[in-house]
C-alpha cells in the first residue's frame, strides 16, 4: 500500500470516528427552562475588534438546577471565556436527575 492509500485511509476511519462521536447523544439531554440567566461580560478584545455573535454551550445541570460543568461547542474564540463564565452561572429548573442542556449565548457589540 503506497504512503498516500494509507494517510487516506487513516483520515476515513478518522472521519468516521468524528462522526459517530458527533451522532452520539447523552441519554440524559433535555430542555429545562432557564429560571436565572446570567449576562456575559463582553470581552474588551472582543468590543475593540467588534466582533459579536452566539457561542453554543453544552452544560451539564444538576437536579436543583445549578450547572456541574459547561463546555464550548462552537463560536468565536475571543468569545467563548466569557460564555462558560456567565453559564456556569445560571440557574435551571429543578428535575429528577442530572441532565445536559445545549444553550446560545449572544454577544451584540453596539458603538
């Protein structure tokens, strides 16, 4: 096998990998309401450079609602500190167990 089959071949079964990891979801997600939101701090960079836009949170909730853990799944680098600040923060509805909530922080810089 030449050296390029085998980088593509590694790259696919990479490939696939990622895709099953993304297709995998926690048995335990759900939609509990927001009761208290916390607003993020706008990074100084961030208002220097204007730039704005939503960063998606994966937060893993506690049954009283407090978050355990929050970890990024997308947005803007400059952005994403200052979102798993504020969602750490925020306070969820109370249930049965512990469950992990996909959530959208926006930042809007205005002048």
């Amino acid at each position: 096998m030449s050296r390029y089959a085998k980088v593509v071949v590694v790259a696919l079964l990479s490939l696939t990998g990622v895709a099953i990891a993304q297709h995998t979801s926690p048995a335990t997600s759900s939609e509990r309401k927001v009761i208290a939101r916390v607003a993020p701090t706008y990074p100084e960079l961030a208002r220097r450079m204007h730039i704005g836009g939503v960063v998606k949170v994966e937060a893993v909730v506690r049954a009283n609602g407090t978050v355990k853990s929050a970890r990024v799944l997308g947005g803007h680098p400059v952005l994403v500190d200052a979102a798993i600040q504020a969602v750490e923060k925020w306070k969820f509805e109370p249930a049965q167990s512990e469950t992990t909530e996909a959530v959208q922080v926006s930042f809007e810089w205005s002048e």
